[in-house]
C-alpha cells in the first residue's frame, strides 16, 4: 500500500498539453493581477529564479521540476515560508502547480503578494508541459532525465470515465459495493462535497488518509468511486490503482465542476 501512496502522482504526465496560447489559461483571466511567466521564459532563466511547487509533498515527490522547493499553498503556514524564503534571496520566486486549469501557482502568487513578498510570478504551463518540453530538468520518482514512454493510453483512462449521472447512481446505491471518495483539496472543495454522509473526503495532501481509505477498498472489495475538481487530477490516481492490482474503480467525468454545470443546466429546463 505504500507504493500506492509513492505513484500516487504518475499520471500527472498525461495531463499537460503543448498548447501555451491564452485562452488555454483560464486562470490569467481569472487572476488578472498575478504576473506570470511562459515556459520557455522559465527555462532560459533558470538559473536565475527560485523555482517553487505549490502542490501536495505527495505529488512534489513523484514529479518536480528539478530545481524546485516544495511548500504547498494549503499548508497552513504557507505565508510564513515564502516569507522566510524571500528573507534568503532577492531571486524572482516563481509558483507551479499542474498547468493550465490548476489555480494553486496563481493562488500561490497572490498569497505570497499579499504576505508583502514581491518579484514573485506564477508558472501556469504547470509540471506537465515542462516535462514533455525539457525532461532533463524534471525528476520523476527520483529519476532524471524522465522517461516519457511508460504512459498508460488516454484510451484506456477513458474507459474508467462515468457521467455524473452514472456516477451519483452508484454512490448513492448499495453503500456494501462502493466507496465515494473526494481527492480535491480544501480550496477546491471549500468544505463542501456531493454526497454526505456517504463520501469520505481525503485530499492529496493527506496521504495516510487517503492510504487508509484505499486499504479499506480493497479489503472489503468494494468498488471505488473518485471524483477531483475538473477530471483530471484522477488521471494519475490511476497509475496507483493499476500498480496495486484495482480493478474496480471509475472516476467521474469531468469531475465536480462538470457536476455543476450539469445540475445548471438541469435548473434551467
């Protein structure tokens, strides 16, 4: 159950595309006072910047930027680190997280500017496209230059894909069979979830939670229901399931923000 835990974050991989115009960052629309640098900006410079990921130590241990520091913007002494960073360099601080549709290196951004932290820039290209674009510089599971061969096909991800719909039926169903889980963080979440009083809420960042709700599953030999922010995180949870032999497991598509925009639509018919 440890090595679910350690590989946790592998499918990260998947998520990035080569994409970099505008209207793939929802986020600099969004967060329109956060500077933000591009990727190749970032990589001409990297020697010149801190270069920080804002993720969970769980995902900052699978897959980093080489140089990178780790301090997640949901700890709850975020502020205090990146102060203390800045008191030990007058280097441009830059945040990542996934890339494009993740908000944690804009949300990273704007705390450390409103801790009075300046020259700081939000890298939201994310982990994914700088590893497909400079492997050398990224680590996976202790390894560099990453190998980007061993992917699992976005096909075979697809198969595990439910409508909310589907997915709601089944987490509300025989509670003996399944296990809803919700991975989003606090931010993500904002101390709502979908289903209570069924699902259990065990973010990335709280990995002993999550392991003991996975060990559990897979005791009982129920089926595991996950659902993320926007369907996309889940893509590397996959990597953890398949290497611990799960086979009952679907992700809801879309994830939570897909969710609403359905219960939306329904309000308006």
């Amino acid at each position: 159950m440890h090595k679910i835990i350690s590989l946790l974050a592998l499918a990260g991989l998947l998520l990035g595309g080569t994409a970099i115009a505008g209207d793939d960052f929802p986020g600099r629309e969004k967060y329109k006072k956060v500077p933000y640098i591009e990727l190749e900006d970032l990589y001409k410079k990297l020697n010149d910047v801190v270069v920080v990921d804002a993720r969970s130590k769980l995902e900052f241990e699978t897959l980093r930027v080489k140089t990178a520091m780790n301090i997640p913007v949901a700890s709850e002494d975020f502020e205090a680190q990146v102060v203390k960073l800045r008191s030990t360099t007058d280097k441009p601080i830059v945040f990542y997280c996934n890339g494009h549709t993740c908000m944690k290196s804009y949300i990273a951004t704007k705390k450390a500017m409103a801790a009075g932290v300046d020259n700081v820039f939000a890298f939201d290209a994310g982990i994914f496209d700088w590893t497909k674009a400079h492997p050398k510089e990224a680590v996976l599971l202790g390894e560099s230059p990453v190998n980007l061969a061993h992917l699992i096909p976005k096909s075979t991800f697809k198969k595990r894909l439910i409508s909310p719909d589907k997915f709601s039926d089944l987490a509300t169903s025989d509670r003996r069979k399944y296990m809803t889980i919700d991975v989003r963080d606090k931010f993500q979440r904002a101390g709502i979830g979908f289903y209570p009083g069924i699902e259990r809420w065990a973010s990335l960042d709280q990995q002993k939670k999550l392991e003991k709700y996975l060990k559990k599953a897979i005791k009982q030999n129920r089926t595991l229901l996950i659902y993320d922010e926007v369907g996309k995180q889940v893509r590397w949870l996959q990597y953890a399931l398949e290497k611990a032999g799960v086979k009952k497991y679907y992700f809801m598509k879309k994830g939570a923000k897909g969710y609403y925009k359905e219960l939306v639509a329904l309000d308006k018919q």
